[in-house]
C-alpha cells in the first residue's frame, strides 16, 4: 500500500478528511447530512446559487429533510458553495449529477462530463473521485479516468477513482442512508480499498464487487427491476 493511499484511508477512518458532495439534489444532500452527523466535515457543492442560500442559512428545500436537519448539520461544520475551486480542500469528491435520456433515448452524460471537467484544475494528489450518478456500464472508465489522468494524475496512485450507484427510497421511513446496502467497485485493488474506507464510517453495510463496472450494472438490474414490475402493476 503506496503512502498515498495509506494517508488518505487513515483520513477517511479517524474522520478528519473532507467530504466534497457536488450536487445537492434528493440523494447528494441526505449524504452531506449523514456524513456530518458522523462527526466528518463536509463541504457541498452546486450550480444553484439559490440551494446554497438556502442551506447556509441551516434550512432544507426538501420536505422530508426538515431544517433541524440542515441546521445541525451546519452546527458539526457542513457549509455549501457554488465555487468549484474548493473542491481542492476535498479529500473525497462525491458525484451526483443528473443523466438524462436525450430525444434519441440514450442516456445524456455532458452534464457529467462537464462536471468532471470543472473539477479536473482542482484534483489534487490524496483525493478519491466517486462517481454515484445512474450510468451505464463503462462510463467511469470510459469518461472520468481518461478525464482524470489527463489531469496528470494517476489513477490507484496519487487520485483513486470508483464508482458507487446512489440508492434512495424518498419517504420511506423503513430505509434512510444509512440502512440502504452500498454497492462500491473500483477502477484498480487499491481503489477499491479506498471506496470501502469512504462508505464504510456511514452505511450499514458496504458491499466491494470486483470492477466499477460491475457496481454499474447492478444499478442498472435495480432500475429494470423497479421499471417492470411497476410496468407489471400498472
């Protein structure tokens, strides 16, 4: 295990890293507010100026997350930002952007990719790239660790880059954060090492599979399940 990666497991597991959350929607905002509840410092990032108004004024913009919530988050050191060259303090960056269907029926990752680009001036050595956002299989590989290393960095050595499917049942009481099971694969052994340190101080239970592209498509089988069984339903 390189210095790197030794530094930035110890960082995750004594919770005295940064955890960057960029995109604040229905699933990256419940993560800030576990993170903080468990005692890390996080900092979250959006293109809504008025999100981040509203949030560092320790109220939510989400019914099922009440402003006591937010507020106490904000008490434990959560703040928000629309600057994107902060995302160097981060020593995680957590990815939740949307990917739409275009008119062809195909998925829309630009607003990943530009995402992506808009952090790459910022990556910095001792940083872990998570990408949670619904893909399908390939995309981290394919987009982000050419994105990555064209950045100079490389990839199990100074960034570790993984992919972990963002899973949420908003309004159910029976399942918050915390309780869903999370998926998290990894583009090499030690990034893998690093994605189970990241999830692993706030799930339940952390589940490694062998590859980020293995971690896609078991969200992409949870969304062709939910998909025809209300199909069946309806």
């Amino acid at each position: 295990m390189s210095n790197t990666q030794q530094q930035l497991i110890s960082k995750l597991q004594n919770k005295t890293s940064i955890i960057g959350v960029v995109g604040l929607g229905y699933v990256g905002l419940p993560l800030c507010l576990r993170y903080a509840e468990a005692g890390y410092t996080v900092l979250g990032f959006d293109i809504d100026p008025s999100k981040i108004e509203v949030l560092n004024h320790g109220r939510s913009y989400f019914s099922h997350y009440g402003d006591d919530l937010v507020a106490a988050a904000r008490e434990r050191g959560f703040s928000a930002t629309t600057d994107f060259a902060r995302a160097s303090e981060a020593d995680a960056l957590i990815l939740f952007v949307p990917t739409p269907l275009n008119e062809h029926r195909d998925p829309d990752i630009s607003y990943m990719t530009r995402t992506m680009d808009s952090l790459l001036p910022h990556l910095r050595a001792g940083q872990v790239v998570s990408l949670e956002s619904t893909t399908y299989p390939g995309t981290t590989e394919e987009e982000l660790r050419p994105r990555i290393e064209s950045a100079g960095q490389a990839i199990g050595e100074s960034v570790f880059l993984v992919y972990s499917p963002e899973r949420e049942d908003p309004g159910n009481r029976n399942f918050s954060t915390r309780t869903i099971p999370k998926v998290v694969g990894g583009s090499t052994a030690a990034c893998l090492e690093v994605g189970v340190a990241l999830y692993d101080q706030v799930i339940d239970k952390v589940v490694p599979v062998s590859s980020t592209e293995v971690a896609e498509m078991t969200k992409l089988l949870e969304n062709i399940h939910r998909a025809v069984n209300r199909g069946l339903v309806n």
